[in-house]
C-alpha cells in the first residue's frame, strides 16, 4: 500500500481531482450538519430538562416522562435522517 492509499482508508472524507469547488461544497455540508447537531443537542437538552423539572414538581408522572423522553428521542432520531440539501437546489446545480 502507498502512503496515498493509506491516508483515503484512514481519511472521513475524499476529494476525487483537482477541482477545488468540491471543497467548497463541502464545507457548506459541514456547516448545515453542525447547525442541525447543535440544534438537535439545544432541543434535547432543554425538552429533558423540562421533564426532570416536571416530574420532580410533580407535574409528570414517571411512567409519561419515560415515553415523552422515548418519543422525543425518537422525533430527534427521525429528523436527523433527513436529507441536507433541498433536492429542487441539487436539481438545479445540476
């Protein structure tokens, strides 16, 4: 193996030829993934936070807690799996 090949294994991400516009697109996929994990993060920390307080008041029975956090675990799961990119814009730059 030569030392190009070993970097692609051990590499998260490629860029195939020299054109630089790649790193630019990129970079903007980067940055729209770190808006939604730190958006996701936010919510989840404040919905939990919600339910700790709740159900230490008295508010939430513990039994509604564990499925409102289940559930919101789950919404979270779900809408990280959505795509990036708008597909009419990826159209488009095609």
């Amino acid at each position: 193996m030569l030392t190009g090949d070993i970097a692609k294994e051990t590499a998260d991400i490629t860029v195939r030829g020299a054109d630089l516009t790649q790193l630019a697109a990129i970079r903007q996929l980067s940055e729209k993934l770190m808006h939604r994990i730190n958006s996701n993060y936010r919510f989840i920390l404040l919905f939990n936070s919600v339910l700790l307080l709740s159900g230490a008041f008295g508010l939430l029975q513990p039994s509604a807690s564990a499925l409102l956090h289940n559930a919101s675990t789950m919404a979270i799961c779900a809408k990280s799996m959505t795509p990036l990119e708008d597909k009419k814009r990826k159209k488009k730059n095609k």
